[in-house]
C-alpha cells in the first residue's frame, strides 16, 4: 500500500480539481466568460502529454544506447498514453472553442499544428504494426520517436509563436497567466496538472503489465 501512495494522490487530485473546477468562483473575463474553468480540463491534458512524450523519447534514447527491449516497451506504452491525452487534449479544446470562438474547429495555426502532432504520433503506431522483426520494430520505432518528438515541438510550441494566432499563449495573444489575476485559480490548476501527469503514470503502468501477462500467455 506503501508503494501506490502515489495512486491515491491522483485520484484526490483529479477529483479535488472537478469538483473545485466546476463549483469555484472564476474571473468574468471578456469572451471566455464561464468557459475558462476549461482550463482546469483543457490544459493539464497537454501537460500530461507533453510528460509522457518525453518519457517515450528519453526510453526510445535509452533503447538505442542499449538495444534492451525493455526500454522499446516502455517507449511504446509512454507514448500510447500520451496520444491518449493528446486526442482529450483536442477534444477539449474543440468544445472550448465553440463556446469562444464560435466553431469547433477554426483555422488556426496552433489547432493545426495540434492536430498535425497527433497525427504524426499515430503514424508512430503504424510504422510500429507494419514490422514484424521485434528488434528491427524498436529500433526503427526509436528513431522515429526522436523524429516525431521533434516535430511536435515544432508543430505545437515554435510554429505558433511566429505567426498570428487565437490560442492564448501564441501569436502575440497573452497566455492566461499574463492577464488571470486570480491567485484561486492556480490552487486547482497546478493540482489538476499534477494529478493527471500522475495518472497518466497510473495507466503506463497499466499497459505494461497487460504486455507482460501478454508475453507470458504466447
């Protein structure tokens, strides 16, 4: 029990943030209104995302200095659960926009880039499934871990910054924390942050158990 205090926070953190999230005053903003307690929602799935994409590149490293497939399978895991929070991470913000900007969907570069990231991660899982060698899976998979984390980076966080855009953060347009005020609101942003980056651990967790009871039923 020891060892799985870590799961309990989770879970309190994620459920303290919900209940907290809905029911707590929140600043009357111009357009967002109501609508940025999404914040609370929206932005910790990046947040665990962007965590356990790192993880899948740093184990996709680990992989190529020292070919355990260990670290192949900790790689694919990591980065199963991060595209898992990246599509939640979209869909959030689909129902933030149309309740902001109007539309589901607009064109814009940071939604785009988004979408793109995504999209080059579940090509990750393609390649992954099209190899049938183990050895010569992971190391083609690592590589392009590496390339697909690079491009990421670029398509979500560089890329918006150069060109005009919507998303707070990006483009000119002043992130949250340059015009929030409300210091209430930190307290349950920070441990929604934290709760979900630990779930997502929760979950890779998981999975790699599944792999293992996988491994010893073949």
């Amino acid at each position: 029990m020891k060892k799985n205090w870590w799961k309990a926070l989770s879970g309190i953190l994620i459920g303290y943030s919900i209940y907290a999230g809905f029911v707590n005053e929140v600043p009357r903003l111009a357009i967002l209104n109501e609508t940025i307690r999404n914040i609370y929602f929206h932005v910790p799935m990046w947040f665990a995302m962007m965590a356990l994409y790192t993880a899948s590149l740093v184990t996709s490293i680990m992989y190529l200095s020292k070919f355990d497939l260990k670290n192949d399978r900790l790689a694919f895991v990591t980065a199963q659960t991060g595209l898992i929070f990246g599509l939640l991470g979209l869909s959030t913000g689909m129902i933030w926009a149309k309740y902001t900007w109007g539309s589901f969907w607009v064109n814009d570069v940071k939604l785009n880039g988004s979408a793109a990231a995504v999209l080059v991660y579940a090509a990750y899982f393609v390649l992954r499934g099209s190899v049938p060698d183990e050895m010569k899976k992971a190391r083609l998979a690592a590589v392009y871990n590496i390339f697909a984390f690079t491009l990421m980076i670029v398509f979500t966080m560089i890329l918006p910054r150069m060109t005009d855009s919507l998303h707070p953060g990006n483009g000119g347009n002043p992130a949250f924390a340059s015009y929030d005020l409300d210091n209430h609101m930190r307290m349950i942003f920070y441990p929604a942050v934290t709760g979900w980056i630990l779930m997502g651990a929760w979950l890779v967790q998981l999975q790699l158990r599944i792999l293992r009871i996988k491994s010893a039923l073949i």
